[in-house]
C-alpha cells in the first residue's frame, strides 16, 4: 500500500510548517491568498490527525476512491496561490530539515517497512471499527422500522422524489459501501434475514 507510505510521508515533510499565516478572521472568497493559506492548513492538518485515528485514516483512504473528492483537490492544487504558498513552504528550512529526515527513513528499508506495516495496521483497524459502526446503525434502523409510525413516516419520505432523488446521489458515494456490506453482513444470519425480508415487504405494502 504505497499510497499510505506517501501519505506518512507528506504528512512528515509538511506538519512541522503547517501554522504559517493563520489568519483570526477569515472569510472564504475574499482572498484568494488566503484561502490557499487556508487550504493548504486545513489538508495537512487532516492528514496528522488522520495518521493519529485509524477512522480517520481509513476514511481517507475511502475518500482517495472518490473522483469528486479527487477533482476537488486537484483544483485546488492547480490553483496559482496554492501553488506559490506551497513552494514559498517549500524554501523554509523546517521543511528542509523534515524533508530530509523523511528521506532517511524511508530510505532505510527496516524503517520505511515499519512505517508501512504500522500504517497498514491501523488502516485494517479502522476499517473494522467503521464496518462495526455501520452494522451498529443498520440495526438501530431495522428496530426503528418495527414501529408503525416511523415506517410511515420512511414511507412517506419515499414518495418524495427529491427524497430519492438525494438517496440515489447518496448510493453513489464510496462511503455509502459500507452500510450495503453491513446489511449483507445481517443477511448472513437466518432470524435477521427473516426479519429484514418481513419489514421489507411491509414496507412495500405500506407505500
């Protein structure tokens, strides 16, 4: 997994600079200096918590799949001021400093496997922990369901076509994947699979 190690990485060469120019104040639009100052804050400091949360982490690497997520930041990294912030970032000698540190490390295969294996690690963990809290909340929704007036209330909701409309955009969402693994994961177990298939068709018969 080559793009975690990358991810290490760019976080290694780049936190140790990320509070450059905060401004107190700031409104999006206004400026475009500042919002690449904000943009290129707000992604490092995504990415140094992410190497500290394995939710987070895994979440990231789900976000990586997205071709939104990914045209987003490539438009923002082909913006001018964006650019010219990163490279005045580039020249300053704690960037420097950590880049060569970084390259140390990763030039030293003992090392640059730990980093991987730690990364890969908590990747797997997070993974866990976010399938666990999808089959969590499918759960929760199959009890909800169990009552009348909230299946009405879906029901209703259904009908709506800027409801399915909205539910049909959500479908399309790497994210979403996991509450279909969730359900599959219920479907294994005959009694959940016996009472899914039930509030299913009650469903159909309530719309």
């Amino acid at each position: 997994m080559k793009i975690i190690s990358t991810i290490f990485l760019a976080s290694a060469l780049l936190l140790s600079v990320i509070g450059i120019n905060a401004q107190d104040e700031y409104v999006r639009g206004e400026d475009p200096q500042a919002d690449a100052v904000r943009d290129l804050q707000t992604g490092m400091a995504g990415i140094r918590q992410a190497t500290k949360d394995p939710v987070l982490l895994a979440q990231l690497m789900e976000d990586l799949k997205d071709p939104s997520i990914m045209e987003e930041a490539k438009k923002m990294m082909g913006n001018p001021e964006f650019q010219k912030q990163m490279k005045m970032m580039e020249k300053s000698d704690e960037f420097k400093s950590a880049a060569e540190k970084a390259k140390t490390m990763m030039d030293d295969p003992t090392e640059s496997a730990r980093v991987q294996a730690q990364m890969e690690h908590m990747v797997k963990r997070g993974q866990d922990t976010i399938q666990k809290e999808a089959s969590f909340s499918m759960s929760e929704a199959m009890d909800a369901m169990a009552d009348p007036a909230v299946m009405a209330e879906a029901a209703a909701m259904m009908k709506d076509k800027g409801f399915t409309d909205n539910l049909q955009e959500m479908a399309k969402d790497p994210s979403f994947k996991k509450y279909i693994t969730a359900m599959q994961e219920l479907m294994k177990d005959p009694e959940k699979k016996e009472r899914i298939e039930a509030i299913g068709k009650k469903f159909q018969e309530t719309i």
